[in-house]
C-alpha cells in the first residue's frame, strides 16, 4: 500500500487540475462565447464556439497521455460550466465584451490555467519534464485555435502576438517547480500568473515574434 503521504499527494495533484480546469473551461468558454457575440451568431452558435473554445485543449492533452475517456467528456461538470459561460455571455452582453481587450484577457486567463493544469496532469502521468512543458503548452493553445477556426479566423498562435511563448512560459514554471520539489499549489498559482501577465504585457506593448516578409517574387509566383 503506498505511504499516505503519496496519498495526499496524489489526491492534492487531482484536485489541483480539476480546480485548474474548471476554472480554465468557464474563461475559455466565455472568450468563445464573446467572438460568437461579436461575430454574430445565434444563440446554438455561441454556445457552440463557447463549449469548443473550453473544452478542446483539454480533450488533446487527455488523448496525447491516454487519459481516456478524456475528462471534458467524461465529467459533466465541464460541459455544465461552458453551457452556463454561453449562456451568461449570449444573455448579459456586458460592456466589457465590447471591447476587443475583453476577449483577451479572458483567453489570456484560460491560456494561463490551461497551459498550468497541461502541465500538472502531464507530469502526474509520468511524462518527462520536456514533454510535460510541451503539452502544457498545447493544452493551453488549444481552445483558441479551435475557436478562431471555427469563425474562419487566423489562430491567434499563427501571428506575431506571444501566445505559445506565454503557455511554455507558464507550463516551464510548473515542471521547474517539480524538479525542485515546490510546493503544488502556491507553484501553479505562480506559474498561472506568470503566463497571465506575460501574455497581458505583450497584448498592451504589442510585443511579438519575427514575421515572416514575402518578396514580390513570392507573389509573381503566387505562393500560398
């Protein structure tokens, strides 16, 4: 019988991801929620984008480490939370959801707890602490490609803002912290806020990555 300690641990780890992905699905789900608004959409189309903009990322980490049936699927507590986050937006179109930032900074809160709870379950399931920060990182991306897909909109991944970069950031954190034995949870707090206000102060000082610059022969040529 393993020593209660292991357990505890155990048992603070599940609950730590099931906090973690709670909270990462009702965000994430009212980013999706948001654009379907904007763009829109009936009242089966916002929920639509809400639930796939919630529930994705954390579907492909499951699938990738063999946690099956994945838990978005598994659990009802997670569709329940995207359907109310839907509902809450397409009912209450609050001033902030006008606003352009409004969408970021709630997928800017989901990429942070995603990206952290990618990362714990990752590590609980024995993966290697590279991979474990490469699927933190995924787990965080996910929900968003998926959206903007979705709305026919280029991922926010694929242009210059430092989106990945602020998932591994966070997701690097947690697999540090494991390294050196940190305590789980002030560890996912931490790395959850990092990743928030790095992506925060990239959105607002327009920081991004090298762009990609076609030459006219590119368009003579018509490429892409």
């Amino acid at each position: 019988m393993p020593p209660l300690t292991d357990l505890l641990q155990d048992r603070v780890i599940r609950e730590l991801v099931l906090t973690l992905d709670l909270a990462g699905t009702f965000v994430f789900a009212i980013s999706g929620a948001m654009l379907g608004v904007r763009r829109g959409l009936d009242v089966f189309g916002v929920l639509v984008l809400s639930v796939a903009a919630a529930v994705s990322g954390g579907i492909l980490r499951d699938l990738v480490i063999g946690a099956t049936p994945p838990a978005a699927i598994d659990d009802w507590r997670y569709f329940a939370v995207a359907m109310a986050a839907g509902f809450l937006i397409f009912f209450w179109y609050s001033p902030i959801s006008r606003l352009r930032t409004g969408i970021l900074v709630f997928d800017a809160a989901g990429l942070a707890l995603f990206a952290v709870s990618g990362a714990t379950k990752a590590i609980a399931f024995g993966l290697n602490p590279m991979m474990a920060a490469f699927l933190g990182m995924l787990t965080g991306i996910g929900g968003g490609i998926v959206r903007d897909l979705l709305v026919v909109r280029t991922p926010v991944v694929l242009q210059r803002d430092l989106y990945a970069v602020a998932a591994l950031a966070g997701s690097t954190l947690v697999v540090i912290g494991e390294q050196l034995d940190w305590p789980a949870i002030p560890t996912a707090i931490g790395a959850a806020a990092v990743c928030f206000v790095f992506r925060v102060i990239a959105i607002r000082l327009r920081w991004g990555l090298p762009q990609a610059r076609p030459t006219p022969s590119d368009d003579e040529l018509h490429i892409g």
